[in-house]
C-alpha cells in the first residue's frame, strides 16, 4: 500500500515537471533517482516540503504535500514466532518473500509454539519434548533459511544476539539496507524450554547453543561480493550437556533413557552435518569450491 502511493507521488512528480519552478523539478528528479534511500529521500523532503507550501496554488504542489508523509522511504517491518514462519503460516511468508519487495522479517525461533501452550512446531528440533511430541520429535526441524537462501533474492540471516551482539546488529543493519525482501532467524530461548539456569540466563544460553554447534550464525546478502558469511565457529564444548541443561531434552532421558540416548545423538549429528553444510556454501560463495 505505501509503495503505490509512492508510485503515484512519482507519477504526479514525473508529469507535473514542466509546472513547477526549475529548483523543484530538480528534486523531484533526485527522489525519483533515490527513492528507496532513506538519508536521501528525508533530505529531499526537508527541501521540497517548505518549496511547495510556497508555491500557493499550484496543483502539483497540492498533490505532493497530499501525499508528503511517503516522501521518505518508510523502514517495513514484520515480527513473528517459528509457529507462524515455519508452520501454519509459512504459505504467506513464502509469498512475501517471493514478491521481491522490500520488506523486512525478524522471526523469532523459540522452536515450539510458545505462545498457545508449547505444541511442537516445524521448528522443533530432533529429541526435543513438547505437545504432540511427548515422546521426543523423531526428525529434524525445517531449515528455513535454506529455503529461503534458494530464491537467490532474499537477504537470509541467522543471529544470536547472546551469541555476537555486533553479528546481530550487522544483520539488522544489512537487511535494512537491502533493496528486496530481507529474512532474520532469531535463536530465542522461551520458558517452555526449561533452562537449568534460569530464564535470566537466556543471554548465556544462546551463547552455549552457538559455541557448541546447535545453532549458527550466519549472513547471505546477494548484494554483497562475498555473499555468504559464517559469523559462527568451529562448534566446541559438550553438546550433549548443552541438551541436557534444558528440561525440554532432559525430560526424555529420565523417561526414556534408551530412546534419548539415540535421539540426542541424531540431533548432534545432523548439527554437526549442517554446520559442514554452511562450510560448503562459504566455499561456494568464494568461489574456492572445486568441480567433481
């Protein structure tokens, strides 16, 4: 809806060039030139708006200040947990992101449904317990950044803010910047997790989750000459007791030590083949990857 009305302020800017003094003809073809750039379409507002209120009865001036509050590119934004990206609402995230439109999406990935009870979602991870999955989850969360790293169009990050806060603000300040659809998966651990520690440990706890491999960060920009960025490290420290310092894991091994046990190494592993997975594309990116 905004960018049609940006549309039709360009359309009236473009046809009423010969009815405005020569000063405001030039702005208005500095906006049309930049106008999916913030700074420069507030600095072009800042000059035209005080221009056309002077400029008395002049029609095109009167359409311009009309629609004057879509001078600046406005910053869109839309928030959502993994229930909706990943599951019962990916269909229309999938179509946002298709359309190429420059629109922003922060999901945050607490991997179940937190906020209608703690159902397991497509986010959920291998062994982990929750609604519907009492018994631990038999296979492997979605990989959605992968999905959307397949487009080849849409800026995909994955962050961590306890982890690197600077990767974490690089990757809003990229996404921002990125004239197209933008995607940030954020590690965001909620109370149906139990945490040993404490939810006042969650800055911790997603510290652990990067350092021993069980969630990454990551940028993939299409704009940029290296494109895809691990901002994560070699996976160090004890896995398993990552899993077992959250009662959603810890559960299934005091019920079920056997299936844990098995589960438990299943979601290492597929940790450990997704983190040389990354690895891959940081080599394919650079160009470094060798033919077969």
């Amino acid at each position: 809806a905004v960018e049609t009305l940006r549309d039709r302020t360009q359309d009236v800017m473009e046809k009423g060039m010969d009815k405005v003094p020569a000063e405001v003809a030039e702005l208005f073809k500095k906006w049309i030139a930049n106008r999916t750039s913030g700074a420069v379409t507030q600095e072009v507002k800042e000059q035209l708006v005080p221009m056309l209120e002077a400029a008395g009865d002049c029609e095109v001036a009167k359409e311009i200040l009309g629609l004057k509050q879509y001078l600046v590119k406005k910053s869109q934004w839309i928030f959502g947990g993994d229930g909706w990206a990943y599951d019962i609402g990916y269909g229309g995230l999938d179509h946002v992101l298709a359309t190429n439109e420059d629109v922003n999406v922060v999901v945050l990935d607490t991997e179940v449904y937190s906020n209608t009870g703690g159902q397991a979602s497509k986010s959920t991870p291998t062994g982990a317990t929750a609604k519907f999955a009492a018994a631990g989850k038999s296979f492997k969360k979605k990989d959605l950044a992968a999905i959307a790293m397949s487009y080849g169009h849409i800026y995909v990050a994955q962050v961590s803010m306890g982890a690197n806060q600077q990767q974490y603000l690089k990757a809003i300040q990229e996404a921002e910047a990125y004239n197209g659809p933008s995607l940030i998966i954020a590690y965001s651990p909620c109370i149906n997790h139990g945490i040993k520690k404490g939810m006042s440990k969650a800055q911790t706890e997603e510290q652990l989750a990067v350092e021993c491999g069980y969630w990454n960060n990551f940028r993939f920009n299409p704009e940029a000459e290296k494109k895809f960025t691990l901002d994560s490290k070699e996976p160090k420290g004890d896995y398993q007791e990552f899993l077992n310092g959250e009662v959603r894991y810890n559960a299934l091994m005091r019920a079920n030590p056997e299936k844990a046990q098995r589960l438990f190494a299943q979601n290492e592993a597929e940790a450990m083949e997704r983190y040389e997975y990354l690895k891959g594309l940081v080599n394919l990116y650079d160009g470094t990857a060798k033919e077969d």
